[in-house]
C-alpha cells in the first residue's frame, strides 16, 4: 500500500511539474500566415509589438513576484481590495483592522516598491 501510494505521489509530483512547463498549451508559429487573403503577405509575429516590450513586461511580472513576496498576507488582501477599487473604509471593516492601520500598511508597501525601484506603479 505504502509503495502504491509514494508511486502515485510522484506521479502528481512529475505531472504537476510539466503542467508548470507548459504541458499540453497549444503553440502557434509567429511565421504563420494570418487573414483570410494569404497574398498580403501578413504574419502572425507582425501582431506581436516587439521583443523588447514582451521582455520588459516579463521582467516586470518577475519584478512584481519578487515585490510580492515581501508583502504580508493581510497587505497583499490590501492591495487587492484597492486595486477593485473598494474604499478604504469599506476595506477596513472587511479586514476587521481600523483605517489608520491601513493607511500605515499603504505606506508601508509604498516603501516597498520605492525600495525595489517600482514608484511608478505606484498610485
């Protein structure tokens, strides 16, 4: 029993692992030919902006997860709530903590962001 079940868990282990590669998404070609009329010579790739900006925003979200994980549980509720646009006052009751021990978690994780160099994604 004991053998079926570790056998079982590394079979999770290996599936969750290349369901995080990427496992079974589908792929396009950028070199594919896109529109209903193939002579005007349009590819997929034309769509896309440029390299760069898929790179910054990458390096953006990587940035971001990093912020993240420094952010306690009950800030990264805070910046949820705030991000739909709920008041603050409406958030305090919710979280059960009054407004000014919100304001003090909004400076804090102002702080944050200045401290990572991410002012500019701040409101």
């Amino acid at each position: 029993m004991r053998r079926v079940l570790n056998a079982r868990l590394v079979d999770l282990t290996r599936e969750a692992g290349a369901a995080k590669r990427g496992r079974g998404r589908i792929t396009d070609s950028l070199d594919r030919e896109i529109g209903e009329e193939k002579e005007d010579g349009l590819v997929l790739g034309d769509l896309v902006s440029s390299h760069v900006d898929v790179d910054a925003k990458s390096s953006l979200r990587v940035d971001l997860q990093r912020v993240a994980a420094l952010l306690t549980r009950r800030q990264l509720i805070f910046i949820r709530e705030l991000s739909a646009e709920k008041p603050v006052t409406e958030i305090s009751q919710r979280m059960g903590v009054s407004r000014d021990t919100l304001y003090q978690e909004r400076h804090r994780i102002q702080q944050i962001f200045r401290d990572a160099g991410l002012e500019e994604y701040l409101p």
